[in-house]
C-alpha cells in the first residue's frame, strides 16, 4: 500500500484535520473525522463517501491489512506524535478517515413513516443514543432542530456507536415547517411532555409517526406543543420528577415498536 508520509504539523492536511473539530469547520467543509477502526469500517459498510484515509505509522506497522477491504482513497502516514494532535480521543488507535457529510433534500420527508425530532437538544451524549435508539427500534429518521447539538460532533458519532451511517440523520432549518411538511404527508406529530398528556401504551404509536423529544432542562417549545397532534407521556410510579431525554425517546420508540409488533 502506497502512503503518503506527513511529518510536519503546518501541513495542509493536519490543518483541515484541526478544523473538522469545530462545528464551523465541518460545515464549510461539509466533511467529518471517523475515528477508529470500528467506526470508520461501519462507514465504510453503509457507503460513506470516504475522502482519505489517515494512519499513525504504529498502527501502520502492524494494521495496514485492515484497509484492503475498503473503498480506495488517499492513505497518509503520519508519526504518532502528530496522529494525537489531530485526534479527539485521549488513547486513539491510530486509524482516521474523513468523509463526506450526507446531505438530504425535502424529498426525503415524503418517504420518512417514522422519525425522531430533537428540538434544541444539547447533550452530545443524549443525541447519540437516541439516534441509536432510533436505529434499533425500526424508525426511518432522525430530525435535529439547527439549534440543537451538531450530529457530527465526535461525542454524538462515538455515543452512536455507527447507527449514524445506518438511517439518515438530518439537519432542518426549520423544524417547524419540517414538521408541517411530514403532517401533509400524513405523519401523526406526537409531543413527549411529562404534564396532561395520554400514557404512550394507551396512545397509538403504531402509525405513520414522529415523535418530538424536547430539550434538556425546558423541555419543548410552546410552539411545538400546540402544532402537535397529540402529547404523551410514560408513566413512573417512583419519586422521579422526569427522565433523560435520550431514556425517554428510547422508551417511546420501544413503545412504537412494541405496538407495530403486536
């Protein structure tokens, strides 16, 4: 395999590196970091655009078979040293890959039955999982608000562990006319909300759905809940107040699952 050997850290490539660590950077590139051999094998599998590939020289030594299986792209070597530079984990393995971000016109609404929408979610923890939740549990589409947490920030790819390269993840500039839409489309608009809602297994989420996770301390906007369709809520029985919110998308979505199955 041919490399092509980086050794200086003022080097083109390390500065785009460095900049896909921001969400700015990642837009105006419209690229993003895979990190590890796992990940970037799973991109790879769901047919991810894959720019360049990335190893540190260790890895190199004794790993470079991995990439036999994949896509060609550019292979550049770079000394451990720098690799660590341009990682955002603490102990990399020494396999990056950079690729393209998908990107989705409104067509795709017209195919989405069921969807998450995250509306001003923060946490890059929370996000992940629900977007891995959303995988697991047979739902078409997850939809973030543009004021939520970036999907593509390395916590959110990490805490998907590759769910995000197997059901499209979209960025909505307006989540409320994305909402519209989906309901043109005869999609049920359904609020997560803990107050004078239906209990969700006693409300239908068997259906052409999306349901609307709110954020994590406000819970979702007063616009939200009187353009949706309808509100639920789980039931506890314990002397918690509420739950995360990637707990309760994940209920919801095993409900909706449940109740398709039945």
């Amino acid at each position: 395999m041919d490399f092509i050997k980086i050794t200086s850290a003022s080097n083109t490539l390390i500065k785009l590196l460095r900049s896909l660590h921001s969400r700015r950077g990642r837009q105006k590139e419209n690229a993003v970091i895979l990190e590890g051999t796992r990940l970037v094998a799973d991109a790879v599998k769901f047919s991810a655009k894959i720019r360049c590939y990335i190893l540190s020289e260790s890895f190199a030594e004794k790993n470079s078979s991995l990439l036999k299986g994949f896509p060609e792209a550019k292979t550049y070597l770079l000394p451990d040293i720098l690799f660590r530079k341009v990682c955002e984990t603490d102990n990399p393995q020494g396999l990056l890959a950079v690729s393209d971000i998908p990107s989705y016109n409104d067509d795709i609404l017209a195919e989405i039955k069921r969807a998450i929408v995250l509306e001003n979610i923060q946490d890059p923890g929370n996000a992940g999982t629900i977007i891995r939740s959303a995988d697991a549990f047979g739902f078409g589409a997850v939809i973030f608000s543009r004021d939520s947490v970036d999907p593509y920030n390395s916590k959110v790819i990490r805490s998907t562990m590759g769910s995000l390269f197997h059901i499209p993840v979209i960025v909505s500039n307006d989540v409320y006319m994305t909402l519209e839409k989906l309901k043109g489309y005869g999609v049920k608009i359904l609020a997560a909300h803990p107050r004078d809602a239906e209990l969700c297994h006693k409300a239908d989420l068997s259906g052409d759905i999306a349901v609307v996770i709110g954020n994590e301390g406000n819970g979702l906007s007063d616009r939200i809940l009187n353009m949706a369709d309808q509100k639920i809520m789980i039931p506890m029985k314990g002397l918690a107040e509420s739950l995360n919110a990637s707990v309760a998308a994940s209920v919801l979505l095993y409900e909706s699952m449940r109740q398709r199955d039945v």
